[in-house]
C-alpha cells in the first residue's frame, strides 16, 4: 500500500495527470458514503438538541456542561463543513471543491478533533475536582473560571493546529475522499501530534477517572461512615455517562493514532497496512462525532426528557401550523362561496 499525498492538495477523477484511485471493492464508496450521511444527520440533530437541552434545563446548566456544550460545539463543526464535501468527493470520486476548500476542510476537521479531545479532558479534570475534591469544586469551577477554561481550551486548539499549515501537512487523501492530516509528510512532526494530541491528554483523562473510580470503589466497600467525600447516585450516572463519552472515543480514534504513529516510526511498515484498515481507521473516528449525544439521551435522564420536551414542541407547532393553514383554507373557500352566491 502506498501513502498517496498531492504536493497541491488537489486531486480529481477527471483530471488526466493525476492518477486515478479506486478502493479494491466497489461497494466501499458505497458503504462510506452511506456511513458518512448517517454520521451529518445524527451529528446535526444531536449536538443541536444538546446544545438546546443544556440552555433550556436549569438542572444541565453546571459548569461542568459547559465542556459539554464546547465538545458538542466542536462535533457540530465537521457535520456542517468539512463532512459535505468529503461526501461530495465520495460521489465524484475526487476533489473537486479545490484547494482553498480543501484547506479550510482540513482546518477544521483537525480544529474539531483537537477541540473534541481537550474538552473531554476538560470535563474529566471537571469530574475528577467534583468528585475527589468536592470541597474545593465551587472555588476552582465558578461560572467564570469556567468560561475561562473552555476559552483557554479553544486557545490551546487553534495553537495546535496552526503548525500544520506551517509544515504543508494539510493534503487530500484519495483513500478517504478527505483533505486531512498528511501523516507521511515528516515522523518528527506525526510523532509530536500523536503525543501532543492523543496520547497526553488521554493519559491525563485516563489518570481523573481512575482516581474517581479507586474512590467509588472505596465509598462502596467501606461499612462505617468517614470523613471521605460521599457519592450520590445522580453524580454517579453523570460520571459514568462522560467515561463512556471518553472510552468511545479513545476506541474510535485509537486505530487512526496508532497507525500513524507506527509509520512515523518506520515508513517501510505503511505498505504492511491494508488500505481497507487505513480507510476504516478514519471513518470510525468520523463516525463518533455523533455518538456523544446518543449517549447522554441513552445514559442521562435530564438530557433523555429534555429531549422529548424540544421534539413535542417541534412537532406541536408544525402541527399547530398545519391546522391553522386547513383552517385558513377552509375559511377562505368558505368566504369565495358567499361571494358567488
């Protein structure tokens, strides 16, 4: 298998000095397109409802959802922009948006998931102070220190993914229809994100929520009351939802990391990787930008019923709206037959 990368970041089906790619199978565009429609829809409808439910529901506005509604932010970004055109490659079979979209897709995409992850480490840092060290959590997550960490979060993003415009590594890559993150460009470089991107900061998210678990754990065992923290049932559940929040995502991103990082150490191993691996790598990671919010309505009772309160009031206005339009028609009609008469 052999890394194909554009030095112009531009690659078409239809034009003859650049080489036609197809994947081994012809259903696989098949397939991906239809994993990536499924991905924009549940992603759109999903991050909007918990954006909504957090503003509505005075019982969603802690602080901690602040990182929630930050991350829901960053999954929303990709569904509207670069989502789009990477299926628009998918159906022409090349990049035909041209190089200015290309880059801005890249952007993004790597804004998104760079956001995605320092978000999650946010709420697990959340988590972790609410949980351990209760006593503190008021003084070290006030609303306004709060909004100063989600800031610092997308400060720290942009930071981040600056550099790739620097070191061009923002190219397409016709084996997943995407201009994304050039992992062949320089092994210094790959290694420096993967590390800097992945591996730290789920090594931090990783350290919080086994501490919390170590103390559930204990809170659980113990028979005489002490002077350690109690946990209540409804902090529980909200821990649990975000580790499944953080354990789908280290799955879904997981495989794309570690093939990069494994060329990066030793290029000769990238024809070792199948081409069916390399594209599912990405399209997992792609997937689970809409998985976050099926998880807090599956997991989370506030977020599940507040849900159901935005969908009813949706659904009872277009209904409201659909009778008074019959309504008015048949008022008109009725007004037309008077003056015949």
């Amino acid at each position: 298998m052999i890394f194909w990368h554009t030095k112009i970041n531009v690659w078409t089906s239809t034009d003859p000095k650049l080489p036609m790619f197809t994947h081994s199978f012809p259903w696989v565009a098949t397939v991906l397109a239809g994993v990536l429609i499924t991905t924009i829809v549940v992603d759109v409808i999903g991050n909007l409802l918990v954006i909504v439910s957090v503003f509505r529901n005075r019982k969603l506005r802690k602080a901690g959802n602040a990182f929630v509604v930050s991350l829901a932010f960053a999954d929303l970004v990709v569904a509207i922009y670069p989502y789009p055109l990477v299926l628009t490659a998918i159906f022409h079979n090349g990049w035909i948006a041209g190089y200015i979209h290309c880059q801005i897709s890249g952007f993004l995409m790597g804004l998104s998931v760079i956001g995605s992850i320092f978000n999650i480490t946010g709420i697990a840092i959340n988590r972790y102070c609410y949980i351990c060290h209760n006593l503190k959590y008021d003084k070290v997550f006030s609303s306004s220190n709060t909004m100063c960490y989600v800031m610092l979060v997308w400060t720290l993003t942009i930071l981040a993914i600056v550099p790739n415009w620097f070191v061009e590594s923002l190219q397409y890559d016709p084996r997943v229809y995407s201009c994304t993150f050039a992992q062949s460009v320089s092994s210094l470089y790959t290694i420096t994100v993967v590390v800097v991107h992945f591996i730290l900061p789920m090594s931090i998210v990783t350290y919080c929520y086994l501490r919390i678990w170590i103390l559930v754990i204990q809170v659980r065992r113990r028979v005489k009351p002490d002077s350690r923290p109690k946990i209540k049932p409804h902090d529980l559940r909200n821990f649990l939802t975000m580790f499944v929040v953080f354990v789908l995502f280290a799955v879904c991103w997981a495989p794309l990391n570690l093939i990069g990082l494994v060329v990066a150490l030793d290029s000769r191993l990238s024809r070792a990787i199948p081409e069916w691996l390399f594209t599912a790598s990405y399209f997992m990671a792609y997937f689970n930008s809409c998985l976050n919010a099926v998880i807090y309505g599956v997991l989370n009772h506030n977020f599940r019923k507040e849900y159901k309160r935005i969908v009813l009031i949706i659904f009872k206005g277009k209904i409201n709206d659909a009778i008074l339009r019959v309504i008015s028609a048949a008022f008109r009609e009725t007004e037309i037959l008077k003056c015949s008469k």
